[in-house]
C-alpha cells in the first residue's frame, strides 16, 4: 500500500494601499498557484487600506502569529511589495520562516524559498540588505564625526530641572522618589544632579 502525501499547508497574504483598491486579482491569483502546486488553503489574509510604509499590519500579523504556532509550511504573496515593508523587513521575515521551517512563494517574482534559485535569490537579497544596513552605520558615524568635529553636543538634551525648588522640597522631608514626582522628572535625573552639584 503506497503512502500518501500530505498535502502543504498554505498562507496566502495580499494587500492594497487604499480603502477603494480591490485585493480580489492578488487572492484569486495565489488561490489558482495553491490549487496548481496542490496546497490546502489554511488561511487567507488581506489588509485593506494600509500602507506599505506601516508597521503595523493586522492580518500580516495574524498570518504571521499563525507561522509561529506551525499552522502553515508555505506562505504565499502576490509580490515582494504587498508583503515587506523594505529589503530589511524581508530578510528579516524570509529568515524566521527559514527557522520555523516555512517555505515563501511571490507569485509575480517567481521565487520559491523550497527551490535552489529562490535559495539562491533570498542569499542575493540577505547579502543587499546587510550592504544596506553598513551603508547607514557608515552614514551614521560619519554624521556623528562630522557633529563631533563642529562642537556639537550630541545625546539627548538635558532635561530642565529646578535644583533650588528640589533642594527645599528635601530639606522640607519629602523623599527624593516624593520631590521627583512633583517636579515630573526621573528620579535618576534628580540623584544625578543633586550629586554633580555637589562635587
């Protein structure tokens, strides 16, 4: 009696920038790839409305508690585009699915994490995004130097604090935790202060 094979368990995402756009040509179009590559449809999620720029995506992010709970082996996306915020969300993404043992498929970009090429593709964006990220660091420090070099204080600026004010609140018996509390700043910012005026 020959064994069976089980049929993978696919996640489809789609996603349209405004309220008036219609996901219906991404679904029906990672539904047809499901029923071609022989996936079962575990669920389906589309975010309306919502910017590629955002951060917060409430299916992408139920499709992704999903993963992390072993409900799919596949996830499935129209394009790059609709899924990752940036290259960075990407890599970041394609490398916990690699974790959770979740293959990703983009529809429109033919890449295929289970294939050699798309392995191969998803080395090619991981090297770009690690590129990207030096770049930054680079810009970064060079504009931290540059500041440096100006004279330029950097941090964040110190918070204003009436030391005279706290001195008589303490004087008066209330504890430092009380004296930070009423004049609404860290207790930490008040030690450190009191300390520094003394020395």
């Amino acid at each position: 009696m020959g064994m069976t094979t089980k049929a993978l368990r696919a996640a489809i995402y789609a996603r349209v920038s405004t309220k008036d756009q219609d996901a219906t040509l991404q679904v029906a179009e990672l539904r047809r790839l499901a029923e071609q590559r022989g996936w079962c449809i575990g669920g389906e999620y589309v975010d309306h409305g919502i910017s590629g720029s955002k951060d917060q995506r409430p299916q992408l992010d139920a499709m992704m508690a999903e993963a992390r709970r072993g409900r799919f082996d596949v996830v499935a996306v129209w394009r790059f585009d609709r899924f990752a915020r940036s290259t960075r969300h990407l890599v970041t993404a394609l490398e916990e699915f690699r974790a959770l043992g979740v293959e990703f498929v983009s529809a429109r970009e033919a890449i295929d994490t289970s294939t050699p090429m798309g392995k191969m593709v998803f080395t090619m964006i991981a090297a770009v995004a690690e590129m990207e990220r030096e770049l930054i660091r680079e810009r970064v420090q060079a504009g931290v130097d540059r500041a440096r070099a100006q004279g330029k204080k950097l941090g964040r600026p110190r918070r204003e604090l009436d030391l005279r004010a706290a001195r008589i609140l303490l004087d008066q018996g209330h504890s430092q935790r009380a004296v930070a509390d009423m004049l609404d700043v860290p207790r930490g910012t008040l030690r450190r202060r009191l300390a520094e005026a003394a020395q």
